[in-house]
C-alpha cells in the first residue's frame, strides 16, 4: 500500500527568491535587477518603449492616428452643433454639445501624447482628416438631426474603440487601458445623447 506523500513545511527564515539569483523577486518570471539596468541603457533613443513591448508599433500608431482624426471630427462636429442649437429646448442641449466638444478634445490629447511616447508622430493634417476618421462630420438642420448625427458618431466610436481595445489585448496595456478610459467616456457620450432623443 502506497504510503500518502507529505509536503515537506516551508523553512519560516529561508529568504524569499531574490533579484540577484536570476529567479526575480516573484519566483521565476520577473527580470533579475542587472538584466533590467542593462536593457534600460540599450536603445535609450525609443523613450518608453522597451524590448518588452509585444504589439505591432506601426499598426497601433496607424490605430491612434485614426482614433485622433475622429477625436478631432467629433470636436468640430460638436462645436459646430453648440453654436448652430437654436429653439425653445436649445439652451441646455448646447450646453452638453460644448461639454462633450471639450472631452472629445481631451481624448485627442490624450492620443496625441500616447502617439508621441510610441515613438510615432500625431497627425493633425486638415485636408486629409475627414478622410481619416471614423466618424463623419455631419452639420445636421434641425436640433433633433444634431442630437441624431452625434449619437451616430458616438455609436461609430464605441465600435471602434471596443475593436482596438480587443487587438491591443495583453500587448500594450498602457494604450489598452487609455483607450478602455475614453471607451466609457464615449458610452456616456451615447447615453446622454440618448436621453435627449426620448425627451424630445
């Protein structure tokens, strides 16, 4: 008969793995610290991306410049529909345009910071950023046409931003989690605008 096998009990005053056997302090899959000081002073020129960095740097670049033209539509778009809101309902409908105008110019901001760390360059060109976007810059007649146009804006959005986050997945999670951020904010975005259409 087989006797039962006993799980020899930790030693209380081992020492835990350290950084300089090579195993890194959580037993085995972090870098021991000379390996990372070395890699840090290896192509110190890419500023924030390291050796580490597993995704497709042109394709997410390519990624973040589309999402900055759409930023940059949506900001124009919104702006354009604060000054254009005229009728009796009009006062606090342009109110939240210029709100959302606003945080849609942050996330551009946002983009174009991130584009920059990546080692890429923010594209602001004007002739050809509809052309980029995801989004249209549609004027709309009426209030309820500008409510309507930027809720299919905000829609287009989402689908997006839902998209690059799932390619991204694990590979970048800084970009991963600022596009996860303006996500929600979007959702939002959504949301309000489609409050205003079940008031109307």
């Amino acid at each position: 008969m087989d006797t039962p096998v006993t799980e020899k009990p930790a030693d209380k005053g081992a020492a835990p793995p350290s950084a300089s056997n090579g195993k890194g302090a959580a037993g085995g899959f972090l870098s021991d610290v000379k390996t990372l000081r070395e890699r840090a002073r290896q192509h110190i020129d890419d500023g924030a991306v390291t050796q580490n960095y597993d995704a497709d740097r042109a394709t997410v670049l390519k990624l973040l410049n589309e999402a900055l033209a759409t930023e940059l539509v949506c900001v124009l778009r919104y702006r354009r529909h604060y000054f254009m809101a005229k009728g009796i309902h009009a006062e606090p409908i342009a109110a939240e345009f210029k709100v959302h105008s606003d945080e849609e110019q942050a996330h551009a901001d946002r983009i174009a910071a991130r584009i920059v760390q990546l080692g890429g360059e923010p594209d602001f060109a004007p002739d050809t950023l509809s052309v980029r976007s995801h989004s249209e810059y549609v004027e709309g007649k009426s209030l309820t046409d500008m409510i309507k146009e930027n809720l299919v804006a905000e829609r287009i959005a989402i689908e997006s931003y839902l998209e690059m986050v799932q390619y991204i997945g694990e590979r970048d999670p800084t970009t991963r989690r600022m596009l996860e951020e303006i996500l929600a904010v979007e959702e939002e975005h959504a949301d309000e605008l489609a409050d205003m259409l079940d008031k109307g």
